[in-house]
C-alpha cells in the first residue's frame, strides 16, 4: 500500500462526504438565513421559530436527494471494493 493510494482513498472518501452532506447543510443553512432575516426585521427574538422550517426543509431535502444520496454512497463502496485487494497487497 503507498501512500499516493491512501491518499486518492482518502480523498475520494471526503468528496462523497461533502457531496452527501452538502444538500442537507445547504438547505439548512438558507432556511436558517432566510428566518433569521425575517427575526430581525419583525424584532421577534424566539429560538424556536427556526426549528420547525429547518426541520420540515431538511426532510425536503432528503426526500429529493435521498435517492441520489444513496446511489453515489452505493457506487463508492462498491469501488473501495473493487480496489481493495490492490490496496492490501
């Protein structure tokens, strides 16, 4: 095992963890702007208001990229697979 595979491993591992999570923290990041816009413009201060949105938009989300999310971690694991006897010897 060299380390330029550990490396490109390595580096494929954080690509699909960033692809993965990049819709759910997208669409948790805009929810959470858009209410905090909207707090301080009406001067409500309640830490719970951006909950319920988050929540609803995160499971949007994951109802829309949950297949997709599946398939491409699918497709790693079954490359990692593939390369894993290369990689051991």
């Amino acid at each position: 095992m060299t380390d330029t595979a550990i490396i490109e491993v390595a580096l494929k591992t954080m690509v699909v963890a960033l692809k993965l999570s990049a819709p759910i923290l997208v669409t948790s990041l805009v929810i959470g702007f858009v209410i905090s816009l909207f707090q301080s413009m009406t001067q409500i201060q309640e830490f719970t208001l951006s909950f319920v949105p988050k929540l609803v938009g995160v499971g949007v989300a994951l109802l829309f990229c949950g297949n997709w999310m599946l398939h491409t971690l699918v497709e790693f694991t079954n490359e990692l697979f593939v390369i894993l006897p290369d990689l051991l010897t």
